[in-house]
C-alpha cells in the first residue's frame, strides 16, 4: 500500500504543471507611469522536470473597441478598432535557435528571471469601459510539445501623467454659465426662470472637490421639482473598421438631488463634488473621455427642463498658485490614480 501511494504521489507531481508568481519591484500596486521603466521577476516552482519548446515573458499594451449595430435592412454589422502601445518579449529559456521545435527539459525545483521594460511614453491610461478598453498585461508562456501552451497572466495599471497648469487656455478661471427659460409665449408669455451655474476652476484631479454654486430665480408660472447636480463622464469609440463610426455612452460618477423653487421663488444652492479615481481627460484614434458638470431645473408638466453643462478637465497634476477661493476646491486625500507609483 505505501508504495501504491508513493506511486500516486508522483504521478500527480509529475501531471501537475509549474506554479508561477510575477511581482514588480518596488511597487507591489502593479501602477506605472507612462515612460517608467518596469522592473520585476517570474519565480517558477517545477514539482516535476517537463519538456518544454521555451519559457517566455510577453508584455503587452492594447487598446480595442468593439460593438455591433442593427441596419434598416435587419442585418447586423459590427464596428472595431484596434491599437498597440506596447509590446516586448523575453526569452527566459528555449532550445537551439537554430531548430525552434527543439524541446528542452524545464529542470524540477525553482527558478527566478528578472525583466526590465521601459514603457512608450506616449502610452494612454488604463481603462475599462462598456465598448472598449487599454489594457496592459504580462504573460508568462510555456510552450510545450503536443500540448496547449500554458499561460500565466497578470495586468498592471498606466497612468497617462496629464500636468493641468500647461493646458491652454488656462484651466484656472472661474466659469459662469446661465439658462433662461420662458415655457409660454404670445400674449400668455410670463417672466423667465433663470439658472445661474458657477465654478472657481475648470481642471481638477482625483480626490479633490468640485464647488459648484448654483443659483436660480424662477419668476416663471411652473414649478420646479427639484434641482440635481452631477458629475458625468462622456466616452466616445470610434471605429475603423469596416468604417468610420462613432458611439458614445454617458455614466453619472457623483450625483446631488436639492429640493425645488416654486414658482415667484428664488433660491441658491452650493454642493462639493469629490472626483473619483477616474483616467485623465484624453483624446486617442479610438477612444475619447471627456467629463463635465451638468445641473438640471426638474419643471413640473411636460415641459423640458432647463440644464446647464460645464466641461471640466481631469489629470494628474493639479493647478498651482490658486487663489483662496480655488483653495477650497483642495486635495482631500492625494491623487488615488497614482498609489503605488
């Protein structure tokens, strides 16, 4: 019986395949910026010596977007686009050069490589969205004779480093939008409602505070139900393939519900918008994401309701040398996008 046992121990040890863990060096959040170079090992654990054709690292950066639109005539066609950022191999074990089917034993026990990987410096952030994505990724292959290669995969994060003091124009200034709105005319015409919007600064950064003021005099004959502030991020995809086409989609990040002004009644409203851990604002061939602000009037009945939208940018650098009232608008608890760098 014991030897039956040992037998069956080594036959699982000999079926069961390596064992293979990935880490960066000094940076054990897997977050780079585009241009730094990544430095890291692969530690492979063998229970049992295997034959393999080669051992290699691939580092990849893509960017992809995908989606299918239904035509008139009811067929389908689907719309994509693909990019790379970056690409590397390295080749940690192999057979002869010269005859790439040359097997070669993967010896039992462990075994440590390092790599190094200086990335583009024109890489675009990391992103998941609804239709696409940049994704970044190391894979550890073992290319085996008669057999599916083994994959190991990890991703790791880039931050595309956007410095808002060197956009033009200035990101700085105070922005103050209005909405006017009359919902009769002719001789039934009744005085306006009107929507003033106001912002210290138009760039911010993950972790700080949007302080949006909003003021309304509604001298109009409706209602309004309620007042709601949000922070929303506007990406568009585009293709090119079969052809040129666009779509975009609308996600709400922060959102504020205030009470109504009634009719013949003013009121003012000021909320803080925290930014969330969000990719900076960027323009790529395929994917474009741009946020703004926007406050909605709700009017009683079926009349439109008044908005009013403020584009601001996000990066990675904040403003410098702002007045006290921009103070206001500080950073609350660092830029989450870049931990670990």
């Amino acid at each position: 019986r014991e030897e039956a046992f040992h037998s069956q121990v080594r036959s699982v040890r000999a079926m069961a395949p390596p064992v293979c863990d990935i880490s960066f060096e000094d940076n054990s959040h897997g977050v780079f910026l585009a241009g730094q170079t990544i430095v890291g090992q692969v530690d492979i654990q063998v229970p049992k010596a295997k034959k393999v054709r080669s051992v290699y690292l691939r580092l990849t950066g893509q960017g992809s977007c995908k989606w299918a639109e239904t035509r008139e005539t009811g067929s389908s066609a689907v719309f994509s686009s693909r990019e790379e950022y970056a690409a590397h191999t390295v080749v940690f074990l192999s057979g002869s050069s010269s005859e790439s089917s040359e097997e070669v034993e993967l010896g039992e026990g462990s075994h440590r490589y390092r790599f190094s990987y200086r990335l583009p410096p024109e890489c675009p952030t990391s992103f998941e969205g609804d239709f696409g994505y940049v994704r970044y990724t190391i894979r550890i292959v073992f290319e085996r004779p008669w057999k599916y290669d083994l994959t190991y995969k990890i991703a790791f994060t880039v931050v595309q480093q956007l410095d808002l003091n060197r956009i033009s124009p200035p990101l700085n200034e105070a922005i103050v939008k209005e909405n006017m709105r009359q919902f009769s005319c002719g001789p039934c015409r009744s005085a306006p409602m009107i929507m003033t919007v106001c912002v210290p600064m138009t760039g911010y950064v993950p972790g700080q505070l949007v302080r949006v003021t909003v003021d309304i005099m509604n001298k109009s004959r409706k209602d309004i139900s309620e007042v709601k502030l949000k922070l929303r991020r506007q990406v568009k995809y585009l293709s090119q393939s079969p052809s040129e086409r666009s779509k975009t989609v609308f996600c709400t990040l922060v959102k504020y519900q205030c009470s109504g002004v009634d009719r013949d009644r003013s009121a003012g409203y000021e909320r803080r918008l925290l930014i969330p851990p969000e990719p900076p604002t960027r323009s790529s061939t395929i994917i474009r994401i741009e946020y703004f602000i926007e406050i909605i009037a709700k009017v009683v009945g079926l009349h439109a309701s008044p908005r009013v939208k403020i584009p601001i940018t996000i990066g990675t650098v904040p403003l410098a040398n702002l007045n006290k009232s921009q103070e206001q608008s500080s950073v609350v608890d660092g830029n989450p996008l870049l931990r670990g760098v």
